[in-house]
C-alpha cells in the first residue's frame, strides 16, 4: 500500500506513513497538539508534491501562518505555488445556528458532504479541523450517516484525509467516528506513573493494513513542531 509521510518521525518510521487514500482521525483534548499535527502533515503532504486542503473551521489561516512561522514552515511557499490551499469555515458555525433559529432547522445540520463540494477536483490530501464544530444537535444517528458518507465519498475520490475531532464532542460521536476510519490517533496529556510529571503521549489506536506501535508513544512540541521522544510503555 502507498504510504503518505506525516512528518512526524516515530510515526513515519513505525508505519510508513498513512494509507493513500484512507481517511484518518485524529482525536484529542484542547491544546494536545491536534492542529500542529494537521499543519505538519499538510506540509508534509506538500514536500511529497500532493495537492494539499487544509478545511479549519475554528482559527482564520492567518492563525495557522503566525503558529507555523514557530515552527519556521514555510507555508506561504506552498499557497502561492498553489499545492496547498486553505477553506476557511471559521464562523461557519455562528451562522448554522443563526441559520436553524430562523430559516430551517433540519436542512443545515452536520451536512459534512458539502466540505468535499468546495475541494478542487485534483485533491490529493485534505485536512479537516475540526468536524466537531458541525455535530451540534447531531443525533448519533445523523452523525454516523453524514459521517460514513464523509468518508464514503473520500474514499471514493481516493483522497487521504485527516479529520481531526475535538474530544468536547461527545464520547458516543467519538466512539461511532473511531469505527468508520481506516486509522486513528489520539491525543492525550497525563501524569507519568512513575515521574508524576505531566507529559504528552499518542496513541495509534487503530490502523489497518499497518504495522502500528503497541506502546503509548510520548512526544514533545518543540520548534520542530510535534516530535516523538519515545514510546516507552505499554498501553495497560
Ligand atoms: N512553537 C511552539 N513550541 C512549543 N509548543 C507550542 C508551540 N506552539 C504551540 N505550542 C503548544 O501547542 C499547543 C496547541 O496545540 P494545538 O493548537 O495544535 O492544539 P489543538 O489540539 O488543536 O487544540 P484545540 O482543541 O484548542 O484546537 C499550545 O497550547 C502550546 O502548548
Ligand atoms: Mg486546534
């Protein structure tokens, strides 16, 4: 199977990459990084010549520029030769809600298609931070048709996509996301058992076809962006 790089060291080298084009979720808690994880992909995605999406729903681009200049990428390369795209729906959501209280309740909610409708025709990689942003008064019904007919659809135009999910959503519409993926990777901050400091670990809960590391694997965010120090324990 071919592999996408992520740019992210210890996943590349335990995995390959992730699975041309297979759907990936990544979850996780504010602040764990879940951002910086799709801005170092679609990057990535750029290096390997792929026509790159990034769909954000929460920060403007010029947020997601002013955290990648930390991170010294050099972003606006890749936009002006038009392998990377930004689709802004930042305020989307202010005005789905302001949209269901005078228009139309039903006709608006959680239609994730329309993200793909945007996308130019020659798509290879897209990003999609943050679906949780569009779940609000999703039964769990609704939310696992439009979301497996999400991924239906990337499948179908052989995209590799990375939605990221916010775990403010609830636990039930991250357990029915995890299921309809190809892959997942969560996200999380604890306290290390035996140091009782505060760290960062990932998770590769699921990914199929892959070989995927059983250990929780502990990563920094540093100038290089996320960076996999170790994984050094066992997940039980
Ligand atoms: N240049 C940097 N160096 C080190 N750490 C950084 C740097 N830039 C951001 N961070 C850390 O990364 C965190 C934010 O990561 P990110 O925005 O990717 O999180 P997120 O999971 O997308 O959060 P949210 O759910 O709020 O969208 C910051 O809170 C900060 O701790
Ligand atoms: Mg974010």
């Amino acid at each position: 199977m071919e592999r996408i790089k992520t740019g992210i060291n210890g996943i590349d080298q335990f995995t390959g990459g992730l699975p041309r084009g297979k759907t990936v979720l990544i979850t996780g808690d504010a602040g764990s990084g879940k951002t910086i994880f799709g801005l170092q992909f679609a990057i990535t995605s750029c290096q390997q010549n792929l026509k790159t999406v990034y769909i954000t729903t929460e920060e403007d681009s010029k947020d997601l520029f002013t955290q990648g200049e930390t991170f010294n990428w050099d972003i606006k390369s890749f936009t002006d030769s038009g392998l990377l795209q930004f689709i802004e729906l930042a305020g989307v959501r202010a005005r789905v809600t302001e949209a269901e209280i005078s228009i139309d309740v039903g006709a608006m909610k959680g239609n994730f298609s329309k993200f793909l409708r945007d996308l130019p025709e020659d798509t290879e990689t897209v990003i999609l931070d943050n679906i949780g942003s569009f779940t609000a008064k999703l039964t769990p019904y609704e939310f696992r048709d439009r979301f497996d007919l999400l991924v239906y659809e990337l499948k179908e135009r052989n995209i590799t996509a990375l939605i990221i999910l916010d775990s403010a959503t609830s636990k039930e519409f991250n357990e029915i996301a995890l299921f309809s993926v190809y892959g997942a990777i969560s996200l999380m901050k604890r306290e290390n058992p035996y140091t009782g400091r505060r760290e960062r670990v990932m998770d590769v809960v699921k990914m199929r076809s892959t070989k995927t590391p059983t250990q929780f694997m502990t990563y920094e965010i540093n100038n290089n962006g996320i960076d996999i120090i170790s994984g050094v324990e066992s997940k039980e």
